[in-house]
C-alpha cells in the first residue's frame, strides 16, 4: 500500500505514477493497470479538479517524452483517450453511485462504442491485421517441419480478421477494469480492509446485461457480421468475469481453502473449456442466484 499512500499525497505524485507506469507499458502491457489505477484512487478519494491536474502534468510529460523517443505526440493521445478518460469516468461513476455494478456496467457500454467507431470508421483495420499476421507467419510455416493446412489455416486468419474490432475493445475495458480492481483493492486496503473483497464476491451484472448477452449469442449464430461478433465476444468475457466472481463468493461462503482458487485458476489456464462453464454459470446466475443456492460451510460445537 505504500504506492497507493504515495499516489494520494497529491496531484504530482500521482502523475509521477501515471507516467513512469504508462511509459513502462511500453515494454509490459500490465504496468498500464497501474497507470489506470493511479487516476482511479486519486478520482475516489480526492476533488474531480485533483485528478484533472494529474492528468493533465501526466499528459503533458507523455507528451514530451513520447517526441523525444518516437518524434510523436500520438502516444499521449492513445494514452488520454484509450486509458485515462474512461478510467476517470469510471471511478467518477463509482464516487458517485458507490455501485461497481454500474460502474461495470457503464465500461461495457463504452467498450460497445468502441466497437461501434472501429466497424464504422476502419472497416478495413481486420483485413490490415490478416495481411500483417499473413506476412509474420509465412516464413515460419515455409520452415516448418510439420504439414499446416493451408484452409484451415485461412479460417483462423479470417475469424481473426472478423474478430479484431471485439478484441481490442476487450484489451481497452480490461485495462480499466483490472486498474478499476487494483485501485478498489488499494482503496479497502487503506480505509476499508476486506471491502473489494466482499464486493467482487458479491459481483452480479444483472438480468437485462444477461439478456444482451443471449441476444447477442443467438444474433452471431444466426447473422455473420463482424459488429455483432466483436460485440458477443465483449459481453461473453464481461459474463466470464462474474462466473469467476461466483467461484469466489461459493468458495467464500463454504469457508473452503485458498488452495481450491489456486487449483481453479491453474484448470482455467489449462483448459479452455472451463471458459464456457464459468459464462453459463454468470448467465444462470442473472436468474438463479448461485451463491444464495449454496449452502455455508456449518461449524460443528
């Protein structure tokens, strides 16, 4: 927590945060989280006008660096619009609500809005990716000793193609969605131990959210269209992360150890298919209500 206690000394600091994590991002994705974060729980615990002044002594540091390194300011534009302006609304949505449901709620909204620009104003980006990957992996099946169908091949390059304006929306919500988490973490660490705990437990989307997502599942079935793709792919991994909320709250309420989390994450990393158990359980749960169905754990005297 000493980072966080750092952050909320002031606007500065916080932009010293926002920027050394960003421009680490570079090189690993994930110090984007901490980037995020920052502006996140300064949002929460300090004045709208704070986190303004951050971000802008953080932009304008990305600003300079980003000339000086790539001859650019393109990387501070990306940084503002794609991760700092929705993580400020966000957490803005959260002090004033006090729901991380909404606030959820309001981030799938924006990544549909992304997926929305990219198909209507790049309608060609998919097919730009197909060649750029086409051009990557040729030589490396031309000195492959193994035989690669070449169709089968061609199918995985245009589902990827169809699939891309989805995927970068994912990346851009769970960017802010795990600063989201990191910063809520550092928030109850600091003032409220074990609050994001109970409510990441207690995570549940909602029914009419669970109703999009069936709409959009059946609407991918039955129209091939890469907007309604990319927006199935976006609320099915929304869904996903309730299932995973489930898995927490039952393995909370049966008291059960922290070995069981340990064992359910190495399963979801092994074996894709528990993907889809932990989305139809996020969309049962929208009616059914898993965790009040489980029994706790009784204390025997």
């Amino acid at each position: 927590m000493v980072l966080a206690r750092f952050i909320l000394r002031g606007p500065s600091q916080a932009a010293l945060v926002m920027t050394t994590c960003a421009m680490l991002a570079i090189l690993l994705m994930p110090f984007s989280w901490f980037s995020a974060a920052a502006l996140i729980l300064l949002v929460l615990h300090q004045d709208k006008e704070v986190a303004i002044r951050a971000t802008a002594i953080a932009s304008l540091a990305i600003v300079v660096m980003s000339w000086v390194i790539f001859g650019s300011p393109l990387l501070a534009a990306g940084y503002l619009l794609f991760l700092w302006l929705p993580a400020g609304l966000i957490a803005y949505v959260l002090k004033q609500s006090v729901s991380l449901i909404l606030s959820l709620q309001l981030l799938t909204v924006i990544g549909l809005l992304v997926i929305t620009a990219l198909y209507l104003f790049f309608p060609e980006m998919g097919e730009a990716w197909r060649q750029a990957f086409e051009q990557v992996l040729k030589p490396a099946i031309e000195q492959s000793t193994t035989q690669i169908d070449q169709a089968q091949l061609d199918n995985l390059l245009t589902m990827f193609a169809r699939s891309i304006s989805g995927l970068l929306a994912i990346v851009l919500v769970f960017n802010v969605l795990i600063g989201l988490f990191i910063a809520r973490w550092w928030q109850a660490g600091l003032f409220n131990p074990g609050g994001f705990s109970r409510e990441f437990k207690e995570l549940r989307l909602g029914k009419v959210f669970a109703a999009v997502t069936v709409f959009t599942m059946i609407a991918n079935a039955l129209i091939v269209n890469d907007w309604i793709l990319g927006s199935m792919l976006l609320m099915v991994s929304m869904t996903l992360l309730q299932g995973i909320a489930i898995m927490h709250g039952v393995v909370a309420k049966k008291q059960l150890s922290g070995h069981w989390l340990f064992g359910f994450y190495v399963l979801l990393i092994l074996i894709p298919q528990v993907m889809i158990f932990l989305t139809i359980m996020g969309l049962l749960d929208a009616w059914v209500d898993i965790r009040k169905q489980v029994s706790p754990k009784i204390k025997l005297m």
